[in-house]
C-alpha cells in the first residue's frame, strides 16, 4: 500500500496508539494474575489462616495442586511483564516490534482462561467448573483483542480459545468417563463444539469490529494531521489564530460584525535602506525584526492580518473575542517601539524607527474571495482610518498615534499622551482627534 503523507503520519501515530493500548493491556493482565496468586501465597504461608472453616476435602485438594498452579500463574505473569517491558522500550526509541509479538501477547492471555479451568476442574471438580461461570473467561480475553485492530488476531484469539476450552473439556470428559458419569447432561459432547465453534465466530465478529474501528480512527487521524499541517502552513502566512478560524468557519460565511482596534505598523526609510543594500540583507532584516514583532502581536491577543511590504495591519478582537482590543493593541504598540530599539541597540538590526496608527470602530469580518482561493480580512472604516493615522506619524514626528476612540478606551493614568486636536487626514471627510503616545 502506498502512503502519501497524510496517510504515513496517520499509520505511524496509530501505531504509536496500538502499542500504548498493548502495554496497558500486559501491566493490567499482570495485575490480574498477580491478584489470582495473593490467595495461593496466603494459602502457602499461613494454611490454617487462609483456610479456617473451609470444607477439609476442599483445602486438601487446593494444597496438592496450589504449587502447580502458582508456577503457572507466575510464569504467565512474568511473560506479560517481559512483554510489557519491550512494548515500553518500544515506545520510547520510536520502533515498532517484531509482528509475531501481537501473537505471543495473544496467546499468553488466551492461555489464562485455560489454566483457570484447569486449575478449577483439579480443586472443584469438573461437574461444578464447567457447570458455572469459568467458562466465559474466554470471551473477555478475546473481546480484548480487537485492541490490536487486527483481524488476524482477534480471529487467532478465537481460535486458541476454541482449541484451549475443547483441550480441557475433553480433559474433563474423560475424567467422567472414568468415574463412570453416564447420562450425566455434561458428558454430552456436542454443547462443548457448539460452544467452541462460538468461540471462534467470535474472534471473528470481533476482528471484523477491528477493522472497522481501525478504519474510522485512520480517518480521524489523518484528517486531524491534515488539519494540523494546513494550519502550520498556513500558519506561516497568517496567524494560527486565522489559520483555525478559517478552517472551522464554513466555506459560505458571510461575515460578521465586530469591534475591533486595528493597528498598521510601517518601517520608516526602508526604501532607502532597501535601495542601497542587496535583497539578501534585506530580507534578513525584515525577517529578524518581523519574526520578533509577531512574537509580541500574539503575546498581546493580536493577529498579523497582513503583511505590507515593510509593514504590517494586525487586528485586536477578531477573529478571536477580547473584551479589551483597544488596551491591547495600544500596550502590544509601546512594546513593539521597544522591541525594535532593543534589536536596534544590540546589533541584531540597523537603527529602526517605526510608525504606528491605532484606531477602533466596527467593522465587517470573514472570508473574501473565490472558491479556489479564500482569505480573511477586516474591512471598514476603521481599516482606512487606522492606515491614514499610521501615514500621519510621519507628519507629527510621531512613532505611536492613536485615535480619539482608541484614547477614550484606555483606562485612566495608564497611558500618557499628548493631544494633537482636529487633524485633517487624506481621504477623510472630517478631521479626527489625534493623541501622540511617543
């Protein structure tokens, strides 16, 4: 079979779960006969305790046959165990085991139920063991099996149930026989086939269930690693924040309105710096200084919308809720000032003013585009009115402009300002108030 990518990361993680569910299995299955073997140690280091008021005939039996079956409960146990300690040695040096280790597993779990009825039939007696409960041990140990999401195994349970319940019952028939047991109902031979031929159609149905969980979890993990490789994706272009909204939101979203501070952000003088440097130490530099300004932007509930050239339009209170867009963009504001003169001053790019326009109102958020090709955007006039007051620092001398909106927002003495009055702005029919942070 053929793995493209998708389908590679799927089989592996699923593998990796496989393995994960195997080692719980083997550590439970040893607490199990670990459990089974407290009464025999009880029995062995204190009989007159363990046994007080208990039939004479029944302690006698149980003290024959209690070194036998120990022996076999702990053998059982410390075969899980080895299984359980490579399944874990596994896991953490990223390998997978060798197949045949699904069937020894398999068959170490398929072999309690028998030693249980064997153990049974040596203590009770056959009538009273196969004439109870002891013998549905087996359908658990197969049901159990289907954790391997393989046919093969579940069908290969089935089948060494079948084989271990028809060894033992004809273990128990004979003894019958021999004690001379005629007409008794369970001499009769053909309810132990038609139990075993169940226990097979058993295996089977539960292989067949395999395959079908195993199908459904391909598909859950492949389509969340697609999701998760689109969003890293694209994730480099947008924000993840976007990333997600964009792949949970459906195809035919009209938008929505919200209230958001947008900020625009613009590198003074970089044509000059972009016209006498090569384009390998310009990128370089856009790519130093805006890997650390996203870094802030996300810190402070932001998204980068769009990059500008040498710029960028980030967006407070979409597609994300924040019940304070306005504070936040204004404190991410100050700290991107900072950052940049932090890279400035040790080295790490040439000496960097910026330019910041604030400015919050409502505005139109969602998908605009075609079907073959989506993007998110915020569109409304405070986009427009948030690019025109990021193009007056220039005129003021200014590196962080906000509008009055955004100013009447903040809380009181967090911020200080100056006020600049009524500015008139290209491309806007009325002056706004202007108040100059730094």
């Amino acid at each position: 079979m053929q793995w493209n990518e998708k389908g590679a990361y799927a089989h592996v993680a699923l593998q990796e779960e496989i393995l994960r569910s195997a080692r719980l299995r083997a550590v439970l299955f040893v607490v199990v006969l670990i459990a089974a073997a407290l009464p025999i140690c009880m029995f062995l280091l204190g009989p007159r305790i363990a046994f007080a008021g208990v039939d004479a005939d029944f302690a006698a039996r149980f003290a024959e046959v209690s070194p036998l079956i120990l022996s076999g409960l702990l053998a059982l146990a410390l075969t899980e165990a080895a299984i359980g300690f490579y399944l874990s040695r596994c896991l953490r040096m990223h390998t997978q085991p060798p197949g045949s280790l699904a069937l020894i597993q398999t068959t170490v779990e398929a072999i309690f139920p028998v030693w249980v009825l064997f153990s049974a039939m040596r203590i009770l007696g056959v009538v009273d063991t196969f004439g109870g409960a002891l013998t549905w041990l087996f359908f658990p140990v197969i049901i159990l099996s289907a954790l391997h999401l393989r046919f093969g195994i579940s069908f290969f349970s089935g089948l060494l149930s079948a084989a271990g319940f028809i060894f033992v019952a004809e273990l128990g028939l004979a003894h019958l026989d021999a004690a001379g047991t005629e007409g008794n109902i369970l001499t009769i031979r053909h309810p132990y086939y038609i139990k075993a031929a169940i226990l097979i159609a058993t295996g089977a149905l539960t292989g067949l269930v395999a395959i079908g969980i195993r199908r459904q979890l391909y598909a859950a993990v492949g389509s969340a690693a697609e999701r998760d490789r689109a969003v890293s994706i694209f994730g480099q272009h947008v924000s993840p924040e976007v990333a997600h909204r964009l792949l949970h939101q459906p195809v035919a979203d009209v938008g929505e309105d919200r209230c958001v501070c947008v900020m625009f952000l613009d590198i003074r003088d970089f044509s000059k710096f972009a016209a006498t440097h090569p384009a390998s130490e310009v990128m370089a530099y856009l790519n130093a200084l805006f890997g650390e300004l996203i870094v802030v932007v996300n810190s402070h509930q932001g998204i980068i919308n769009k990059f500008l050239g040498d710029g960028f339009m980030a967006v407070f209170g979409a597609p994300g809720d924040d019940v304070e867009p306005a504070r936040n963009a204004t404190r991410c504001a100050l700290s991107l000032l900072d950052r940049a003169d932090e890279l400035s001053a040790a080295g790490i790019i040439p000496p960097t003013r910026l330019g910041i326009g604030l400015h919050i109102g409502d505005s139109v958020t969602g998908n605009v585009g075609a079907a073959t090709r989506k993007e998110y955007t915020v569109i409304g006039d405070a986009v427009n009115l948030a690019a025109r007051i990021e193009q007056a620092t220039k005129t003021f001398s200014a590196q962080l402009l906000v509008s009055d909106e955004v100013w009447k927002c903040l809380p009181d003495h967090e911020f200080t300002s100056e006020n600049l009055g009524l500015v008139e702005l290209k491309g806007q029919p009325k002056p706004v108030v202007l108040h100059k942070l730094r």
